[in-house]
C-alpha cells in the first residue's frame, strides 16, 4: 500500500470509496438485526456458549476453506 502512496497513484482513495459503499450497503441490514439481538440478550448463558462456540467454528472453517481452498477471494 505504501509503494502505492510513494509513486502517487490514488490507491488510498479506491480503499476508502470501497468502504464507504459497503457500509452504506450494511446499513439497511443493521435494523433486521435487533430482534435477534434482543433475543440473544434474554437467553440463558449456556445458549450463548454453544451459539458463540458454533458461530466461532463456522467463521474458522470458512476462513481456512477461503484461505486454502478458494480460487478467488472475497
């Protein structure tokens, strides 16, 4: 990234453009997200141990599947 900056090209410009349009495009999801929120808040502590464990362990093998396996990242 910073050889980008050195020689002048506008790479630091596209990154912060790519953001922006993502965070506009998570907004309109964030409101669908509060129900489960609120239920998650009211569940028991062994519900959201096995929940945040199973969470964790799909987001692992995701991850080493795009790392290792996956011809194209996202």
């Amino acid at each position: 990234m910073y050889k980008h900056l050195i020689l002048g090209r506008d790479t630091l410009v596209v990154h912060v453009a790519a953001a922006i349009v993502l965070g506009s495009l998570l907004l309109p999801a964030f409101p669908l997200l509060l129900p489960l929120a609120l239920h998650l808040a009211r569940s028991r502590l062994r519900t959201l141990v096995v929940l945040l464990t199973a969470l964790a362990g799909v987001s692992f093998f995701y991850g080493t599947y795009l790392l290792t396996v996956s011809r194209r990242a996202l």
